[in-house]
C-alpha cells in the first residue's frame, strides 16, 4: 500500500491487495473506496475480493468504478458522500491513486472548500500533477488562491 494523504480524512493510493487490508486497518483508515473498474485487473484484485477482506477486517467498503467517461457531476457527488459519511478516516484507491485525486479535487472545488491553487498544490504534494485541471476547477466555481 502506497498510501499518500491529501486531507487528514481523505488519502489516495494505487491499486491495493488482500494483503494490505491488515495494514490499512492498522494505519487508521475506516473506510475504502474502490475507483477502479473490474475490468483493469484480475479476479484478485476485482472489487468483490477487496470488498470481502476490507468488510472482514471490520472496515467499510464503497465500490465506485470511475473513468473519464464516468466521472460525472452524479459519481462525484457520490464519492464526496462516502468520504462524509465515513465515521474516519478513508482511503480511496485506482490504478495510480490520480483517479481518485481527480475525485476528490472536483469534489472539494463543486463544494467550494478549498480556491483551484490550493487543491492543486495539495494533491502535487501528494505526488499528482492536476494541473489539467485548473480550467475546469475554475469554471466549478472554485476561488482562485
């Protein structure tokens, strides 16, 4: 696991194992959210087994597969409800851990948290160059800082 945290509530990792499971539970998190469709990876790494050892290892499981395609206002509004909604931390995963940056940044500008400059450093801090972004951060509404 390669966790890398944007907010104290919210981290981001690429794609994670059974094997992690422990690890992630010991580091805190409560919550995991699979945006990685079905369709990337093997049976092993498929939402369904994650889900099982994260719910067995007493932690909640949310599955939202996001791509380009996918990610719409909808699943964004989604995304930002399971990280509210989670009673702790949580730790959302993809295939390089920028799928669910992009998530959490378009999340955070809709809501008007933080201005455009800020997300995009966060997440630079964090290891992701979101900068494509900025036009459609900006055009959310999101202060420029």
């Amino acid at each position: 696991m390669d966790a890398r945290t944007l907010t104290p509530r919210y981290s981001v990792s690429p794609q994670i194992s059974v094997e992690d499971i422990p690890a992630i539970a010991a580091a805190g998190f409560t919550t995991v959210i699979c945006n990685r469709p079905d369709g990337e990876v093997p049976p092993s790494h498929q939402a369904d087994t994650i889900r099982a050892a994260t719910e067995e290892a007493g932690l909640t499981f949310q599955d939202l597969p996001l791509t380009h395609q996918t990610m719409t206002p909808e699943n964004i509004a989604q995304h930002r409800a399971f990280i509210d909604e989670s009673d702790g931390p949580v730790l959302a995963y993809c295939a390089s851990g920028t799928r669910s940056s992009v998530a959490w940044a378009l999340g955070v500008a809709g809501a008007g948290d933080l201005g455009v400059s800020d997300i995009l450093t966060t997440a630079q801090k964090a290891g992701y160059d979101l900068s494509g972004l900025r036009p459609t951060l900006e055009s959310m509404g999101a202060e420029q800082s």
